[in-house]
C-alpha cells in the first residue's frame, strides 16, 4: 500500500483516538477497525461534495453504528465538510459539533441521527427507496437525474438487533440494488466474544433474505475492499452486504477487546496506537501530504457533481415540468397548499376517523405527487391504501403504497430514512397500541426533528373484542411526552383534517391517533382545531361553572353531559383538544380564554391514561380515563362499563363543581 | 386418514368457525387452516394432562399467532380443559373464558397471552430456556425430573417480526433442542399475499441461525406432520423449525384469500364450509365418536403424568435436598424471606443506583437459586453480572448468567417465558432508553401480571456524553402509565434495596431504574421507601409551606434545596417518591400525612417529562422537570444547564410558595 494512503487510514484512527481521549469519553474500537473501509468507500467510490453537502445526487452514506461517530467526524473533517480540528478537541463536549453520536440537523454532513442500534440500516432501507422512486417518476430513457448509492455501515450490534433483519427483509423483497451495506464484524460486543450471544451465520442469513453477500476475510485490504464495492456496485438487482472481518481497536495495544469498544484508550495506550502506525504529528494535525491527498481525494469526488449539473442542464430543457416538479419537491415544501382546500373539510356524519383519514389521504395523495406510505400490513384497517397509485414493489418502483409487512419498528426507520433523503411526504400506519413496537424510531423522528406522519388506528377499548393486547391504554401519554412530537387524537372528520393539515405543513412528526368505530360529526368543529384546543360547547354564562376537556370519541360523549349537566343547573364549557402541543404553542392569552385559570372544577375525559391530563385538572378536578387494560368485548359493552358514558360523565362532574364551590366557601 | 381423525381435525375447524360466527369477530384463516398441525401435536405427541393443567413436566404450547385464539380455545375444549360449550358460544363476549387473544391466568390451559406478533416465539424460547437450565439444575445420571419440549405455533405475521429473528438467533446459539415451532406457512396477510411484502426464504434463514428445519408441503398430511415432529425432537442440540405449507381458511369458500384472516366466514361460508367437510352435528356440537376418539387421547397424553409421578418419588428418595428445593421453586414463593436480610441494607456513601444494584442482585443471587438473568449486552454497565453464578450456553445450561446480546425485545419476551416456565425468579437489564425496544414486551409482563424484574440504568441526562439518543427523557412517564407495572426509581443504596425488595417478594413486574452517576447515601432513607413515598427532610412546622417531591438523583438535590429554603424563611419538607404505584397503593390516611392536600404550594423535581408529576402538584405548584431533549455533554454540566441545581429549585419553590400564599389572601 502506498504510504500516503496507510497514513491517510491511520489518520482517522489517530484522529478518533485523539478526540476520545481528550474527551475521556466514546469508543475507539469502531473507528481505529472500520477505517480502511471508510477511506475506501470516501476516497475512492463516493461521489459527494464538501462544498454542497445537499447535492440531491450525493450518494448517502449511513453510519448505523453511531457510537463509532469519531469515524464519522474525522472523514468530515479531512474530507473539508467544515468540521474543524478545534470541533474534533470538543468532541462530546457541550454545544459542540461533534456529540456523542452523530446527529442529523447539528453538524453538516451527517444524514441521519444513529445510536440506537439497528436503526441507521432501515434509515439507509429507506434512503435507498427514495433513490428508486424518485429514479422511478424522474429519469428518463435519456437522461438519469436521480442515479445514486446509499452506503451503510454497522457493527455486531446492528444486526443483532430484530429492526436490522426486518429491513434487510424489505430490502431484499424491494430489491434495492443501490443500497450497499458493510458488516463491520469485528466478533466483539460489551460482554465479550460475539459468540456467546450470536452464533448466526449473518451471510447465509443475508442471502435468505434475497441479498447478495461478499466477504472480505482482512479488513485491512483495501484492494480487497475496493473489489467488492465494485461487484457491489455492478449487482443492481440485489442489495449487497459486504461482510469485513475486522479488528476492533486495530493497532491500539486492547485491539481485539471488548475493553477498547467503549473507553478511551489511555494516554499509554494512544502513545502505543501511534507508535504502531509510525505516527508522529502533533495531536489534531495531519501530515501534509495527508491532508493534500484527502483535498484531491474530495476533488475527485465532487466531480461526479459537476458531471450532473450538465445532466441536469439537459433535463431541465428536454422535460421543464419534471424538472421543476423535482426541484420543488427538493426543497421540501408541500406542492400545493392544502390548508386553503375547501373539499378538505366535508364529511359525513357518523364516520369513523380512520375513516376519513383514509378519505384525506387520498385527496391528498391526488394533489401531492410527493406523498407516499403505506401500513404493516394493515392497509384494509388503517384505511391508509392510495387508491390508483399503485404498490411499490420490486416491479414496480413508481408505486406510491407502501406494504411495509408486519414489522413497525423498521417501518418507521424506513420512513424516517425516505424523508430524509429530500423529496417526499411520507407517512406510515399501524394499530395505535403497537406503536409500541416502532417507538424508539418515532422517538428519532422527534430528535431530528422531522416531518414524518404516523398514522395510528384503533386508539382506545373501541377495538372492541380484540381485547386488551390490543387496545391501547398508555400510549397517548407515552407519545405526549416524547419532545417535539405532535400528538393529534382528532374527534371528527373536520379534526381529522386539521390534523393532516398540521402535520404536511409543520416541522415537527406528527401522529394522528384515529378511531375504530363510528364518531358523530361535530357542529362546531372545523378549523379553530387548527389551535390544538378550543370551545365545541359553549356555556352560557361568561364562565362556566365548569369545563369538561377531551379529545377523539370522548368529545360528543362531553357535549352529551353538558346537556346533561345544563338541566342540573350546572354550566358547562366542552373543549375539545386534540393536540396538546398545538395547543400549548398558543399565546398564553388564548390559552386562558379557553381554560379560565379562574375555573377549577374541570374534567378531563379520555379513554386512555390520566397522566395525560392532570396538568389541566389539578387537584381540584377530576379525570374520566383508562388506568387499566381494557378487556375482549363488543367495544360499546366497554365504553359502558368503563365510564365512559355521558351519565357518568356529568356525574363526575357535578361532583367535582360541587367540592369545587364547598372549598371556596371554607 | 381414519374418518373419526379426519373429523377430530375438523371439529377444531367447524368449532372454531362457529364461535367467530356467533360472536361476529374473530379470525377463522388460521384455526381452519392449522387445525392439521394442531391436532398431530396435541393428540399424538404432547405430553399434557387436562386433569393437571400446572404439572411441572408437562410440554408447553404456544400460539404465537395469538389472534388463532379459537383453535386454542377448540382444542381446550376438546381436550377437556374445562372450557365448555357455553364458553366457546360466548367467544369474543364481557367476562367470558374465551377472549379475542389468549389470555394467561384467565383460561386455564393458556401458558403464555398472545396477540402482539412474534413475541410467542420469544416466550417459547423462555420456556425452553427455563427447562434446560432446571434440567441442569435438577437433572441426574439416573432420575431426570425436568424433560420436556416446548411448541409454539407462528404465523407469516410473527416470522416477519424483528422479535422472531431476535429470538431464534438466541436459540440456535444456546442450541435449545427441546424447542420445536412451527411456521403456519399460508403465504397470506392482511395486505395479501405475503410476496408484496416477504420473499425471504426462511428456512434457509433458520438454519443460518443454527436450527434444523423440517417441511410439510401438505399441511393436510397428519402422517407427514407426524413423522417431522418425531424428526425434530430426535434432534436434540438444536431448536427445530417445520415449515407446514398450509391453506389459510381451509375448506371455507374464501380459502386461500385474505378475506378469511380476520373475517368471520359469514352464515353461507360457515355452512358451505360444513358441507365441505360432510359436517352434520349440531352447532357447537361434536360427534360422540369424535368426543371419545379426544377423551381417550387425553388420556393416553396423560400417561407421561403418571409415569413422571413415579419418577418424581424415587427422585425424592434419592436426592431430598434437590427435590424440596426444586418443588420450592415450582411453588413460585422466593426460597428464602429476602426483606429480613439486615445485610442488604447497608452501603457506603457515593455510589452510583447501578452500582448498588449490582451489589444487591449478587447477594440475592447467593440466597436464591431462582434467581437468573441478564442484561442486553451491557453487564458491565448494567452492573447485572452475577459473579461466580456461570454464563449460560449451549455449553453449559447450568449458567445463571444470559447474555441476551443486542436484542432488547427477545430478551424481555424471554424473560416473560422464563418466568412462565415456573421455576425462577427472572429479571432482565439494558440502558433505560432502550426500555423502548422492548416496550410492548414490557407491557405483556404487566397485562399477565408476572413479577419479572426490569433492570434500567443510565436513566436520565446523567448518562452525559452519549447525548440525546441515549438520555431518557419521556420513558419514566411511559412506563408510569402502563397499568400494573411498578417503576422504581431509587434515590441511593437503601432505597434501591426497597425496590428489589417489592420486586421480589410482589406479584407485579417492576421496573428498577438506577443512575449512571454517583448519589449521597441519604441519612433518612430505609425501608420507608418500602411505601413508595415517604419523608427524607421534615419541615420544622407540621404543615410545611412547601413541600418538594422527587426520585432517585434529583431527592437529595430537593434536600440541599430545603436548606436553601430553610435560610429564606420558607419551610420546605422533602418527599422521596420512588415508586408512584406503591405511594398510590398506600391508606389514604398515609398519604395525606405525606401530602397534606392543603399544602398546595408543591414542587415535583425529576429528570424526566413532568407528565408524572401534574397529579401532585396540580395547578398551584411546578415542576423541574426534563421536557426536552439532553444534549452531548459531561452529565454535571447538563444537570446545571437543565435547572437541576439546589438553588433552582429553591428558586422555584420560593416562586410557588410566594404565588399561592397571595392567591390564598385574594
């Protein structure tokens, strides 16, 4: 090997290795054995530009082992991305650009947030849909706008996880030959040998999966690497896992350890590493001929831009529409502006909001070329099928439905790795209570801070005889408390629709938690949903003697008690709140004009759990939910027998205004 | 195929037909599809015993496809379980015997609830695993008291799961002989057939993962099936999976359709499917000579009780030690009255809850042979490991100490079997975040309402430099909020030793979630905290004007705060609450002597989303609490930046205590 490329490998492990020291905190062992692989890929195959880290063409890369981030961080900053040697000396140090592990939005070059293990391989599934459908809808017999790779690299621990083989499984079934992963198998976890706990043969099961597997025996080759990128770039019908038998801490005296996984090296041990690898500049600096042979490395690399640009020069004059509609789903705003439809906000009476969350969709899905998803494998009960946008399939690529298969968790990396790629709208579904399986990437979602849209059926004991395995009970806390996330329970198809509306053109995830069964259409909902949370029942005096808040199929059971109550003479506001966070982003003034701070006799009613709404209620009031499982019966047995009846309802009101006035008076 | 057979198998299909016509809900595809497979194994092969659904040596069944329930149901009634005619004609009916999914402790014969796909699989690897260790435990040259397989029945859904592949990795490396699943192959899910979404060969795949696998082409053939079960359990060092190629609905109209996955078949298909099948009994029905041909097989099945009976007493004779202790530990009570042990109270001052923990869990492990468990991986940070108890392998079954690898879901399914089995007492570990993984697992713990024991460190932004990914922020609440579930989250040693206490010797599953960093030793924790909620810093006045509540590292942080209070004037109690449940299961004398409801001015001080924390301190008081994500960073500084210093919350509550003293003069 030529001595500047060994050098140009053993700068990333000394980089790291430098970073983690001065930190006294993260994990060599990754970085110091995947190096050859990283400079293989980075130098010599990837075509992507410093200069222009958002080139659509790029080919993406996806470090699924998130811990190993020095790896990471060290490529950026030799190959010029900007991060600079004082950022690499601040690694996981506060408001740096180089935490932890690597995170999406904070430090430019990184695509995806990755950490929890598993998941940068379904991001990287979905980075390479994207490819595929895009490529689908844009290119043309002449000219090839969308035309790259997704690169991922993950560890042990990635594919022990369950979401890497459900990916791997879509991957394979989907056949997505631009998407080539490397297994840094270095046999090593925390706990010790691999062996202990995985026996697997992880090609074999690769190639079960429909995927084809290369094998590079010394991860130190790097002509061996580069070989099998190039037979992994030929095969296009298949994606490739190209397995790399490695040595984590390669070089440092633990090489071959679990002790070098998660601990810095040591001032003696980084002394060693160097001295292995003839190292001998200063910490944070590369010799010269290092770094020039990295700036013509990424030279050569953004040529491939430069060679689109003409590409695209081409497009834009043979096919003007393709090419704008490309751009501006680019840039990531909605095509058209929804909020101002009409036609979104007429429905029925008496419609289940999946329902007319399956009517939305596909109104929206007809204006919105850039809007695809899809279920796991409950499309019929999710109501989520786009009707005459075909299925995607290894086949048919310009499908815009989605079958993810029954697997939740790699459905929403898989979603979360789509949106990221740049140009879609992308949603994904299954029943609210196994949200729970798909929850740590719903957790990523709001990380990063992403447009993603889940859309969550069967949201209470309204499943009915499907029993507790099924019926949510805690869930609509357990999404309210993830930061950033959205949480729409929408009462009514009007509802339904401002949740959409809040969710394709905000920021943030949003998921739009919807009924099983019939819900009566509110007279006064509409758009003022829009605000999270706002009157659907007005009491008669100025303030009311009390106010019933709910959300989803427990609104038009209030506005039912507050009839109720109104004939004992108790006046009664019913508020409606489908999106608590929407509507803690109000102005404190509007706030208080539907919540009087003044009025303490207040009930929240939700079948679902009370720790949503104490924070409305107080001590003073009270909550009609769901703090237990539910059971298998007839869902309206349930609602009966759980309290969620308008009788009830008023009655625990009353109550509580009753005690409410006592006290004042004490 | 002998007619009284071919009609035995078709009384589980017609049985269960007829239930979900009468309850108009239900999933017929897989009961009539699958009723081959169910009827070789129970009436042929499955050592049980109607008469005693609990003896110890019996073989397990599973039905992972959980939503199959009624050819569960079917063949407990056939088998004379106790589930009578009346029971199946209420299926899917309020407070009936016979729910949508299999309930565990509702219906006698159900080992395990099932519904969430894959996780079936896991519990089976739990229950195989917890046969091969008490073998090991108990077994000898000579008397062999524990021989038993464990089968379990899957579907498509379950096979595409994350959670199956997590699993049967874990088998074929612990090469669980004794395990046997079918794969009830009908090429159909919800979406359709399972190659829009599926074409893994997953055969192939198992055997990546170290099984043997057999194939039925015919899931009609009994004597094929036959034969494969007698090949898979010859094969002893490895788990074995048969592939049966099987017809969803079989014999209905809609046969081979996912019209009949979760569809009742109508009153036309029902009757169209008994002509199929020349089935003239009555509704409910079976006939005499299909009911003796179930009673005599019952009967036969029940030898293996009658020859174990005979095994167990010469056991007793020869080795009375091992047969007290092993019957002990089929009772379910611990082997010995842990709460009394004045040693498990006792630690030095600064260490960290994962580290008390780990003392805690070695000394239990000393006294209780029951005890086993592992971590995800992360022993060494987990602190589970339990030393000089073994590692448990293929090796050697008699290790106490598993190591899951990176599988958070698997492992708590598994843990979930384990504890079913009867046998031990089970905990399993990983970071708290990665609590997510495993949620719904979790979540089957406390609808089944077994005591398995969840180890979660590194539970707050003490985690530091792994950053956001890696902080839990939301998962306090999530776990909060599943009913049954106790969360601990200790403050120091004593108080950790109370969770393990009350996770132990109760029937609930309990969480127990320790601190990454070092907390003071508190001089006034104890067995108090054996109460959920108890005072650790008296006010000087009986009702204090303030009073600060908080768990694990934020409690003695309130107890610097009070002193701060204290030099203001400003007389501040202190309440460690580390479990919320246990606090709410106390008198309600107890906790208003704790939480005098006029002390309104209240301060709730936790790392984590104040969603746990409006109940207490209502609309009058605050929270210091984690409501966004952490960051990258040394733990101390983001304490400091995040508000969890003394002087904020003194701050804080000097703030709510001057604020609600003046709206009391209003």
């Amino acid at each position: 090997m030529e001595k500047v490329v060994s050098d140009a490998v053993n700068a990333i492990r000394i980089l790291s290795a430098e970073s983690i020291q001065q930190a006294n905190s993260g994990h060599p062992g990754l970085p110091m054995g995947a190096a050859p692989i990283a400079y293989t890929l980075w130098a010599r195959h990837m075509h992507h530009n410093p200069k222009d880290p958002q080139w659509l063409n790029r080919d993406r890369f996806v470090l699924s082992a998130g811990h190993g981030s020095m790896l990471l961080y060290s490529l950026l900053h030799l190959f010029g991305y900007g991060l600079t040697k004082v950022d690499l000396m601040n690694f996981r140090q506060l408001k740096s650009k180089t935490p932890g592990h690597p995170e999406y939005g904070h430090t430019v070059g990184v695509e995806t947030s990755t950490g929890p293990l598993g998941q940068g391989v379904a991001n990287a599934v979905g980075f390479a849909l994207a490819e595929s459908m895009l490529a689908a809808r844009y290119n043309k017999e002449d000219i090839r706008p969308i035309d790259h790779y997704t690169y991922c690299l993950c560890g042990d621990g990635c594919m022990m996880e369950g979401i890497e083989y459900e990916a791997a499984s879509l991957a394979g079934t989907w056949g997505l030959g631009k998407l080539i992963v490397f297994y840094d198998s270095n046999g090593i976890s925390i706990e010790g040998s691999t062996d202990i706990a995985f026996r697997d043969d992880v090609a074999r099961r690769h190639e079960a999966q429909g995927w084809q597997v290369l094998t590079v025996d010394d991860g130190e080759d790097i002509e061996a690497l580069d070989a099998a990128i190039v037979l992994a770039q030929k095969c296009t019908d298949k994606p490739s896992l190209i397995v790399v038998k490695t040595v984590i801490g390669y070089g440092s005296p633990k090489a071959g350890t679990a002790a070098c996984h998660g601990a810095p090296l040591g001032d003696e041990g980084l002394a060693a590493s160097k001295e292995t690898f003839g190292w001998t500049a200063k910490p944070f600096e590369v010799p010269n001929d290092v770094a020039r042979h990295y700036a013509d490395c990424a030279a050569e690399c953004a040529k491939a831009q430069a060679d689109w640009n003409k590409v695209m020069k081409a497009y834009k004059a043979a096919y003007p529409d393709e090419y704008e509609e490309l751009m501006q789903r680019k840039s990531g705003k909605l095509s058209r502006a929804i909020a101002e439809e009409k036609t979104l906000w007429k429905f029925k009476d008496g419609d289940s909001t999946r329902n007319t969350s399956g009517a939305i969709l596909n109104k929206l899905a007809d204006w919105l070329p850039e809007l695809v998803g899809g279920s796991a494998d409950l499309a019929p009960s999710n109501m989520t099928y786009l009707k005459n946008k075909g299925d995607y399939s290894k086949e048919n690529t310009a499908g815009r439905n989605l079958h993810f298969g029954i697997r939740e968790h790699a459905m929403a990396a898989i979603t979360n790795g789509l949106y990221l790629h740049g140009g879609f709208a992308a949603f994904c579904a299954t029943f609210f209570v196994f949200s729970d399986y798909m929850k740590n990437a719903m957790r990523m979602s709001a990380l990063m801070n992403i447009p993603v849209t889940y859309v969550l059926t069967h949201d209470s004991i309204g499943v009915g005889e499907d029993g507790p395995t099924h019926q949510p009970v805690e869930q609509l806390v357990g999404l309210r408390s993830i930061p950033n996330l959205k949480v729409f329970r929408p009462a009514d198809g009007k509802e339904t629709a401002a949740a959409y509306i809040s969710a394709l053109t905000g920021k943030q995830p949003t998921a739009i938690v919807c009924s099983r069964q019939k819900l009566p259409l509110l007279s006064k909902s509409g758009p003022e949903a829009l605000k999270g949370g706002y009157i659907v029942r007005e009491s008669e005096k100025e303030t009311p003697d009390v106010i019933l808040i709910a959300t989803g199929s427990e609104v038009s059971l209030c506005v039912d008690a507050a009839e109720a109550l109104s004939a004992q003479k108790i006046d009664a506001r019913v508020v409606s709140m489908p999106c608590i966070e929407v509507f803690e982003a109000q102005p404190k003034a509007y706030r208080e004009q539907i919540l009087p701070p003044e009025v303490r006799a207040r009930v929240a009613v939700e079948a679902g759990s009370a720790y949503s709404w104490f924070k409305y209620v107080g001590l003073d009031g009270a909550t009609v939910t769901m703090d237990t499982f539910g059971e298998s019966a007839p869902a309206d047995q349930l609602f009966e027998i759980y309290g969620f009846t308008a009788e009830n309802v008023a009655k625990t009101a009353a109550k509580v205004y009753k005690a409410y006035k006592k006290s004042l008076q004490q």
